[in-house]
C-alpha cells in the first residue's frame, strides 16, 4: 500500500509527488498517456517565474527526473474508478488495482479540438490553444480567434495589443459571452468579426498560413488560438467529489474533496486561472494538505 496514489502526472500531479516524496511519503503517479500533460504541446514556455525560456516538453521532462531522482514510482495505466474501505482507497485501472491511504487526482482538462484534419500536427505550428501562453509568438502578425464564449472574447482583446490584425470567428450570429467584452471587441480597430463563420481546413503544409472557412473564404494567418471549451477528466471521480456544471471538482484552495483523503489539483478543479503556474501551486498545495491528513492517523 502506498501513502499516496496520485492520478495524472502533469504539472500539478507532479509537483504533489515531490512534494509528497519530500516529505517522506511514499507515492505512485498513474498516468494513461504521456508524462507532463498539455504543457508538452507548448513549444516555448517564458510565462513561468525563474526560468526565462523552455519548452514544455523540456520542462515536463526536469520535472519528471526531478521526482524519479526521489524515488516516486509511475504506472501507465487508466484510472477507472476509486473505492472508498474507511481509510483505504482502492484506485481501480485498466490492467491492475492500488491501495493508498490517500488520492490526488490532477488529471487535468483536455482544451475541446476543432476536429479538423491535420489539428494534431499543427499545434505548436502555428495552432494553439492558449493565447496567454503563445501570444507573444504572433507579435506584429496575423492571428485568429474561434469561439463565441467569455474566454475567446478575451483572447481576441488580449491578442489585439500584440498581433497587427486579429479576426474573430464563431459559427453563430450571436456571442455566448458577456455584452461588455462583445462591446469591446467591436471599438478595436484591428479585430474583425467574422460570423456566422465555420472553419472546414487549415493551410499550409508543415506550418499554419491560413484557414478556409465553410463560405469558401480564406484567410491568411500566422497563428489560429482555439477556444472552444474545456473538458475535464472527471466523469469517473464523480462518486468521490462534487463535480460542477461543467464537469470541475469543487475544492477550495485547500484541495480538499468532500472524501477524506481525497484531494484534487490543477485544471481539473474549479478556479478562475488556469496556467502552469496555478497548476503548481495546487499540486503543492494538494500534497501538503493530504501529507497533513496522512500525519492525522498516526
């Protein structure tokens, strides 16, 4: 059995381990795809505090050496489901059963894709879906916008102040977002509006240089930021915590779950910001609070 399983080994699930490990707790990180999460996809990361350029694939892979020079395990496997034994928790995968006393879960949120042809290839190529990540890329260029909530409305502003021109593409008429920022968006000079408009394939070949839309028309472009939502992998947790609306674990900044033993950190949880730098500190945060209640039943 060990003192702690954690579910998801990206940012947030990999801070947990260390500073689980660091605590002398004995831990397992179950992952079902690959080590480091989104962040991997990031070709440049310089929004993170002390290191002034990485890769994210670079900066998953110093952390995962990081926890593996402190002796965390790492399983890949899919977590199906937990079961509660008093202060046993049974973390039930694909092709075997563990036993902690405590659970992390920080399997993150998977950013909805288009669904086009070629997405995968080209992210990191010119198609992104973080504005705040790789906005600064796309300085003094073209850049474009899809979606019609509060986050691709924001992405739009945001990237009006770095990028020479910024188009806005949703499928409907009307903008799910709030009517202060649809506001704003139309007194920018350099956002256009394109709507109803849906996007049916990329250009270019290795590299993003436009999009067709499906009235044919094209548009030249650097860089295309999708947001068209979020989808956390929490479904199967849902016995253990309270999931929101939209499928977020409710926590406080505690990560605290509403079981004993159980904690949840990073995208997965319900907050306001969601970034690498958040991520962390919910995985700290997470694998103090349940070293705290490992301690309690000593």
């Amino acid at each position: 059995m060990y003192d702690i399983i954690i579910v998801g080994a990206g940012p947030a699930g990999m801070t947990a381990a260390l500073y689980a490990k660091r605590a002398g707790k004995s831990v397992l990180l179950i992952e079902k795809e690959m080590i480091g999460g989104q962040i991997t996809y990031s070709p440049c990361v310089e929004n993170y505090p002390f290191v002034k350029k990485i890769s994210g694939m670079e900066l998953a892979d110093n952390l995962f050496e990081q926890i593996n020079e402190l002796g965390a395990e790492i399983e890949f496997d899919k977590v199906n489901s937990i079961e509660i034994n008093g202060n046993v928790k049974k973390v039930i995968c694909d092709s075997v059963e563990f036993e902690a006393k405590a659970v992390i879960i920080s399997g993150g949120a998977k950013h909805k894709k288009l669904g086009l042809d070629r997405e995968d290839d080209l992210i990191g190529s010119g198609v992104s879906y973080c504005a705040v990540c790789d906005g600064a890329f796309f300085k003094d260029k073209n850049a474009a916008v899809v979606g019609g909530g509060n986050t691709a409305l924001q992405d739009a502003l945001y990237l009006s102040d770095i990028c020479k021109k910024v188009y806005l593409i949703h499928r409907r008429d009307a903008f799910r977002g709030d009517i202060d920022l649809v506001n704003k968006i139309r007194e920018r000079e350099n956002i256009e509006i394109v709507t109803p408009a849906k996007i049916v394939a990329f250009l270019g070949d290795k590299q993003l240089s436009g999009v067709e839309l499906d009235s044919g028309r094209r548009i030249l472009l650097d860089g295309l930021f999708v947001a068209v939502g979020q989808a956390p992998e929490n479904e199967q947790f849902r016995d253990v915590m309270e999931l929101d609306e939209g499928g977020y674990a409710a926590s406080g900044e505690d990560c605290r779950t509403k079981t004993e033993g159980v904690f949840v950190a990073g995208d997965c949880r319900q907050k306001n910001v969601r970034q690498l730098a958040t991520a962390v500190a919910d995985g700290a945060s997470a694998a103090t609070h349940a070293c705290e209640y490992l301690d309690s039943l000593e």
